[in-house]
C-alpha cells in the first residue's frame, strides 16, 4: 500500500507557511537508510518543520539489525496539539544486501501511510488517495517465513581493507580483515568472527629511521538464549594476541545473564538493562609484566548496568561497567560513559557525551622503561590509571520553522569531491 499525493503535489501549496491545512512534521531520523531531504521531495502534503514544538506530528525513526544481516525499522508517530494522544507504530524490515536507495523509498511508503492517518481529517484528506500497487502478493512480503532457507538461517560476511599514505618523511601502512557468522532467531542469538590487523610506520627523522610494526588477532563468539521478554543468558568467548597490549595469547570465557526491565521489543525507544557474568581469564605475554609474569589464569566477573532511550524531547543513554579479578579484588576496572540529547525549549538544543574509566587491572603492561621515540609513537600500551574523554555542546536556531525545501546546488560536491587546488 502507498499513499500517493495526487493534487497536493503542487510544491507551492507547501510553500505558503499561513496554509494551516498542512500537518506540520517535526522527523528525528538518524538511522542508516534515512533520507530526510528525500522524505521533503516526495511527501509534499505535509510540513516538514525543524522545531518539534510547533509539530502537530513527531516521527520517529529507529532501527536495530536483523539476523539475516538487514534492519528492521519502527516509526513511531506522537500526535501534538490537535493530535494529542492520537500515536501509531509502524515497521519495516528490510533485507540483506538492499540499497540506501531501497530503504529510502521503502520508509517514503511507510512514512506516508503514517501521516495520511493525520492527514485525511484536515483539509487536504479529501485530495489523498490511497491504491494497491500492481505486482507483488502477501507471500513475497512475508520473506523466508516458511520457505526453505538452504542457509538455515546463518549469515556471513568477509571483508578486507589496506590502506597506505606518506611523504618524504613519513610512512604507513595496514591491512585488516575480517571474517562474522551469525544466526539469528527468536529463541537464540549465535555470533562468530574472527578479526586481523597490521599495521607498519616509519619516520624519517634528522640521523636515523624510526620503523615500527604492530598487530593484533582475535576470535569472537556468542551464544545467547531468550528466556522471556525480559530475560535471557549467554556466554561470550574471546582469545587473541595484540603486540601492543603484549599479549601473545589472552583468552576469555564469561557465561552471563541479562535482564531488561522494558521488553526486549522497545529495544529501538528504550533500554534498562542489567548484566551480570562470571568466568575465566588466561593471558601468556610477550615480554615479562611488571608483577614478573610471563603467563597467568584468573577467576574474574563483570558487571554491566545501560541505559537508553530516544524520546520526543531527544536522547538519553547512560552506561555503567565494571571487570574485576575474584582472587585479587584490587585489580579491577570501572568504566562510566554516556550522553544526552535536549531539546531545552524552541531552537535551543543542550548536547553531552562523555566517558570516564578507571584502570586498575593492567597485569599486562611489560617490565621496564620505554625511550621518548617509543612512548611518542605508541610502539606498546603504557601504565595509566584512568582515561576519559568529553564534549559539551549548545546550540541555537531561529528563523523560519519550515524545512520543506531541498535545493542540492554547490552542496554534495564539497562531498563527493573533497580535493582542494
């Protein structure tokens, strides 16, 4: 089903910001696929607006990834003023492998069937019209839902990237490649992957050529078991090697549970989860640690508390996580990170990030001291107990509330090509 504006696809109807027949749409839509210039050109029968509170609408748009490798999109549409209370939910799923071009079009469709449930008790409903389009049937919609799947429902991926810059006095290089297989259902989750990295720099320096190598493996994997809307376990397994972390091989073995306090279904609007695993950690180093180490196992846990939720007045996501060794309580790690999005009042939006974590686990960090050239370029991870990082931000916009116009000219360019002369 599509809803097509026939007579209302005269833009100059839009244009005239007194026409009150016109809902006016406030779209928060930061999803892959999204394309809000895209949404102005086609759904020309609405307002689109830029302050969500002058909105008689506000869409919302969020997505979360399929097993099969595709999105899954919800719209949430809350009515406001002479919509109060009147609210909708649609969804959309899309499948592996489709274009940004698809998933436009397709939230186009979906996106129109929404606002014409507004729509058709104004002015305008009567030159809407709603009509089946030709081709297709229920069957091709419903996907591989009770069709044979030859794949049994496992998705792969394999990628693999280089890169490589310098100049006269300066060069580097890297490879990295990646290899996941996942599989998806509603009673379990299973992820594997397999990741590797290097990477090689060299600087030409006033006597002498400083070079410097590094890489990294790892193997990846995840079972989890839903058990219930708001209850599921797992465990997670990690082994790899990293010569900047100095790990020849670490390897780690969580069993987990979790719980959400909403139901896993309003994962895309909101989350209150809490995690809590037990298990085992065994490193073998490259060089001896600082304790005097060349190889350990230990009994460790963790613990995760997140938080998030997207709102009509933003967003809002908080986490808080701790690893810590159950036979040497001391050596542990507190990471706290989070931000907010606020729309205070209209045109004045409050933004902050941040993320804080205190490190007092760092068994790894090798013996002896390192020279200025190696601290410089990072050559091995060094002794610190915390790091963070921040950002505050405000802003503030006025001028006209009306944001239907799209006009390309001397825009993407700076885009596309991004060389200078």
């Amino acid at each position: 089903m599509a809803a097509l504006p026939l007579a209302a696809q005269n833009p100059a109807l839009r244009a005239d910001s007194s026409n009150s027949e016109l809902v006016r749409v406030f779209l928060e839509c930061q999803s892959s696929g999204c394309d809000g210039e895209f949404f102005r050109t086609e759904i020309t029968w609405v307002n689109f607006v830029r302050d969500r509170t002058v909105a008689s609408v506000f869409a919302l748009v969020t997505s979360q990834r399929t097993g099969s490798g595709g999105q899954q999109f919800i719209l949430n549409l809350d009515g406001q003023g002479p919509f109060a209370g009147v609210r909708d939910s649609l969804e959309y799923t899309s499948r592996q492998g489709d274009t940004d071009d698809e998933n436009r079009r397709a939230l186009t469709r979906i996106l129109s069937l929404g606002l014409a449930r507004y729509a058709r008790t104004t002015d305008i409903g009567s030159r809407l019209q709603v009509t089946l389009r030709a081709g297709g049937s229920n069957a091709a919609a419903a996907g591989a839902r009770g069709a044979k799947d030859r794949w049994n429902l496992w998705v792969y991926s394999i990628s693999a990237n280089t890169f490589a810059n310098g100049d006269a006095n300066y060069k580097s290089a890297n490879v990295f490649g990646e290899i996941d297989a996942r599989r998806v259902t509603e009673a379990w989750k299973l992820n594997l992957g397999f990741n590797a990295d290097y990477s090689e720099n060299r600087f030409k320096l006033s006597s002498w050529t400083l070079a410097n190598y590094q890489h990294s493996l790892g193997y990846d994997g995840l079972a989890a078991k839903s058990l219930g809307p708001h209850w599921s376990a797992g465990v997670t397994a990690n082994v790899g090697s990293s010569t900047f972390e100095n790990y020849r091989l670490s390897l780690k073995v969580m069993p987990a549970v979790e719980y959400d306090l909403f139901p896993y279904k309003e994962s895309t609007r909101r989350q209150l989860i809490v995690r809590y695993g037990a298990g085992v950690r065994s490193f073998k180093y490259d060089s001896t640690t600082i304790v005097g180490k060349l190889s350990e196992t230990r009994p460790a846990h963790e613990r995760t508390v997140a938080s998030e939720a997207r709102q009509t007045w933003g967003s809002l996501n908080i986490g808080v996580g701790g690893t810590q060794f159950l036979d040497g309580l001391d050596k542990s790690r507190l990471n706290i990170n989070g931000g907010v999005s606020w729309r205070i009042v209209r045109g004045l939006e409050f933004n902050v990030f941040g993320s804080y974590e205190v490190a007092r686990d760092q068994l790894n960090i090798p013996r002896g001291e390192f020279d200025d050239e190696n601290i410089l370029i990072r050559l091995r991870q060094l002794r610190s107990g915390f790091n963070y990082f921040t950002s505050v931000g405000l802003s503030y916009t006025f001028g006209s509330i009306f944001n239907n116009v799209v006009n390309p000219r001397f825009g993407r360019g700076e885009r596309n090509f991004p060389f200078r002369f």
